[in-house]
C-alpha cells in the first residue's frame, strides 16, 4: 500500500535547505499527491546552526552526524542540500539505506561519481531526483509541451544565457562555490547545469560541443567558506580560484539543432537571469526566469500585420501546475519551482512511476558538463558520451 506520509531528513541548511524547507511547508496547501511531507530530522556539522535551522524550518528533530540520520528507521527521503563534494557519499549512503533521494545539482563533482550515484540508486530500487527546479516552472513545462507537440515545428536553434554577477568584486572572498575540490567547476556546474538541464528537457540531448572558460579574478581573499552569495572576507590572506567565472559552448543536438549557452558570474547588472530561447521552423518560444511566469512565443502562422511574439502569462489552468496556485493572473515565484518539483517527485513515488530529472539525467549533464572542460582545456570539439 502507498504510504500516507514521506518522512523527509534534510542534510545541510543553507540556501537551498531554506528554500526546499519552504516548499515542505507549502506543499500541502496546493498540491494532494496522496502523501504528505513530514519535516523529520535536519543534519548539519555545528549543533548550534543545525538546531537553529531545525527551529527555524520547522523540523522536529536534528543530528550533527548525516550517517545517525540515514541509519534512522523514521526518515523515508533523504534531501541533499550539501556542498557539491559531499553528494556522492551522502546519495550512496541513502540509496543503500533503501531511502528515496532529493539531491541538489550538479549531482556529483565527476562523471565517475554521478555514475556509482545513478548505480546504487537502480541497485537499491529507490527513487532519485536531482534539483533543477527551473524546468518545473509552469512557462517552461508549456514551451515543453508546445514543442513536444510540434507547434514548433522542427527545431533549429536553443539560445541559453545563464547570467548572474555576486562574485564580479574582486574582494568577494573564495566561498565554496569557487573551490574546486568542493565544487567541481564555477560558473559551469552551479548556473550552467542549469541551462543544459533546459536544453535537454526542451530539445534533446547534447551530441557535441566546442568550449571555453575563463577565470578574471585569479586570486581572492579567504574568507566564509560555507558562505553564500552575501559572504563577507574575514582575513587578511588570500587563495587560488581554481574554477571558471565564465563559459561558452556551442552544441548539436541530437535531432540536428544548434545551440549557443553562456553561463557567467560577471554579467554585471544580471542578478539572476536565466534565459532561453528555442527557433523552430513554425514558430519560437523564449523565457526568462525574472519574470518567470511569462512565456513569449512566435508562431510564424499568425496572420500579416499580426505577427510578433506573445506574452502569455502562464497562470491559467491550462498551463502546468499553475491551476494547483491562485487563480488566473496571480503569479507564482522561484520558491513555487520546488513545491512543484516534490509534488511531481512524491506524485511518482506514490504511483510508482517515472519521475525525471533523475540520476540519469544527472549522469548526462555531467557529461556534458565534463566535455565542456574537456574542449575548453583542448580547444576541440569533443563528443559527448551518451548513456
Ligand atoms: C548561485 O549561483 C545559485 O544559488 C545557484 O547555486 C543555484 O543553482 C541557482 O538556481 C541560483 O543561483
């Protein structure tokens, strides 16, 4: 028999803990996937930080140890909300534990890493998501349908800039996000998993791509390293950035389109600006998440003289997820995106079915992300292995 509640252990509460928290909190007054989150435990290393949390969020319990958390016979999903390096042990761990897993993106620091990931999860017979929340905004899921549907017709470019700017001081000191041992890249495996995420789940997968990174700021001063985008420098030392602030590919997909994709975090001015644009022989689509609930879309059949892109507001019941809010016209937010991914995650764990972005689509971004520095590092095209 379906369970009636899943019993959620959080490992770590930073940034994404609270946003993953939100939507646990939220999800139950829009959504009735027939089972209802329960906030059961919070892991984090500093007992004083992950009691506050547990507070805060509203969990019941908390372990300063992720391993008492996974051991435990009360929790049924383990979220993963750790620093990039941490992923792979923590899924590991969960997936032989017979959890569910949410685990943030990129999933794992490595190709190798997200392959034992994707492993253990299939061997376990356990459900795996992997975060990237953006392709669960209603205006993404109704471009997905649009083009699924051939309303696009075929396929010829993905347009997709990814562009943000915190670390553009250079006094912005070396938080995790810009060590590689912890992160795995920079700009490319926090914003630029992203957009490769939006090209594969609007177009196809990634066949081949050419690249380039670059690093402006060299050198940083230390400071906190678990820090957000708010860190501040708290020594007079500083350290190597061994990531890239910025890259750049061009791609085919599979079905024979063109892709251009830029992720940087030195676009000043661009706080969030996650954009994409799709050209298809009948029409276009384009998105972009700071006004996320609005879709433009060009149909190359609309009549002489009326001819131009559409902004449809994505709030009608018509559009996914958007009937389970407010009524038409009442917009939704990033915070949403998460409530809509768990509702789709729970959804299947309650029906037993398929529920994607899984650890194979994690795998695949992983690869491509791999052959991103790969062509970077050679200044060649490089194939992207395909699972
Ligand atoms: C920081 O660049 C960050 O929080 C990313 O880590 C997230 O994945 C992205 O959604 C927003 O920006």
């Amino acid at each position: 028999m379906a369970p009636r509640e899943l019993r959620i252990g959080m490992v770590g509460y930073k940034f994404m803990g609270k946003a993953h928290s939100h939507a646990y909190r939220d999800l139950p007054f829009f959504f009735d996937t027939g089972v209802t989150p329960v906030m059961t435990a919070i892991a984090g290393r500093d007992e004083a930080g992950v009691r506050a949390a547990a507070e805060q969020f509203g969990f019941a319990s908390c372990e300063t140890d992720w391993r008492r958390l996974i051991e435990r016979d009360d929790i049924d999903v383990v979220d993963i909300v750790t620093p990039n390096n941490t992923h792979a042990e923590i899924a590991i761990a969960a997936a032989k534990a017979g959890k569910h897993i949410i685990c943030e993106k990129p999933l794992a620091l490595t190709v190798d890493q997200a392959k034992q990931m994707r492993d253990a999860v299939n061997e376990a017979g356990v459900r795996a998501i992997v975060c990237h929340n953006y392709r669960f905004s209603p205006a993404i899921q109704y471009a997905k349908q649009l083009i699924s549907s051939g309303k696009l017709g075929r396929i010829y470019h993905v347009r997709a800039q990814y562009l943000q700017d915190w670390i553009m001081d250079p006094e912005f000191p070396l938080v995790w996000r810009l060590r590689k041992e912890v992160t795995g890249s920079g700009a490319l495996g926090d914003i630029g998993a992203h957009i490769i995420d939006l090209g594969r789940f609007l177009v196809g997968e990634i066949t081949d791509l050419t690249a380039t990174m670059e690093t402006f700021i060299k050198e940083r001063p230390l400071g906190e390293m678990s820090g957000g985008l708010n860190a501040k420098k708290d020594v007079n030392a500083t350290g190597i950035v061994d990531v890239d602030d910025a890259a750049a590919w061009l791609a085919h997909f599979d079905q024979g389109a063109l892709g251009v994709f830029e992720a940087t975090r030195f676009a000043a001015g661009n706080r969030n600006g996650n954009r994409i644009e799709v050209n298809g022989e009948k029409g276009s689509i384009r998105w972009d998440l700071e006004n996320m609930n609005n879709l433009q879309v060009y149909l190359v059949d609309d009549a002489p003289g009326l001819q131009g892109f559409r902004t449809i507001n994505c709030t009608e019941e018509q559009h996914p997820f958007a009937g389970a809010y407010w009524p038409a016209g009442h917009i939704i937010g990033y915070e949403h995106t998460f409530i809509n991914l768990f509702a789709t995650f729970f959804q299947s764990i309650v029906d037993g079915t398929e529920c994607k972005p899984d650890f194979e689509d994690g795998l695949q971004n992983e690869r491509v992300l791999a052959a991103i520095e790969q062509s970077s590092e050679r200044g060649q095209w490089v194939q992207v292995t395909q699972g």
